[in-house]
C-alpha cells in the first residue's frame, strides 16, 4: 500500500468586487504518520512468557517489565496498556498494570 507522505497545492482567494482583486499563496501539508502498525511485544513473547514472583514481595511492588514497541511514529506509536484477563483459574484481580508505563505490579 502506497502513502501520500506530503500534499503541495495553492489556496487562491478571489473578492467579489470591481475590479476583481486575488491573492494566491502555496501550501504543503506534511503527513507525520499513519496508525499502520501493531504494537509487537518482545517480553512476554511467544517463545518466553513466564516470570517468576517471590512469595514476600509486598503488594502493589512491580514485578515485571513487559517491552512492547510500535513502528509507527509520534502519537501513532503512543502505547497504553492493560490487564485484560487472568484466565477462569484466576476469579480475583491479582495482578495490575500502570496504563501508560510498562510495569506490571501485584
């Protein structure tokens, strides 16, 4: 698929009056980034998802770093995140998750 990373064109403005006077000036609008991308995530991954969590660690201390990554640029590669299941084996909410940093806590 093809992006239009610019657009140049001229906006002309023309009065209504006798004589007919006009302005013309050029234009580029500059196209930062498309939202073409999905986030990828580089821990927990496909082939390494496990941790493991001491019994005394106390609550709400962060015990992992998930690394995720976006290629898309500027606001478009801005990533939040949240925990969104834990599985039926696990009813109460054990485990959270700061939405604009990657840390998991307890």
């Amino acid at each position: 698929m093809y992006f239009v990373s610019r657009y140049v064109f001229t906006v002309l403005a023309v009065d209504e009056n006798r004589p007919m006077l006009r302005s013309e000036v050029p234009v580029t609008v500059a196209i930062d980034d498309v939202n073409d991308q999905s986030p990828v995530f580089a821990f927990p991954a496909d082939d390494n998802r496990t941790f493991s969590v001491s019994s005394v660690v106390p609550p709400g201390f962060p015990v992992v770093t998930v690394d995720a990554h976006d290629d898309d640029a500027g606001e478009n590669a801005r990533l939040s995140y949240n925990v969104i299941s834990l599985g039926a084996d696990h009813p109460k909410l054990v485990f959270q998750i700061n939405r604009f940093f990657d840390r998991l806590s307890n």
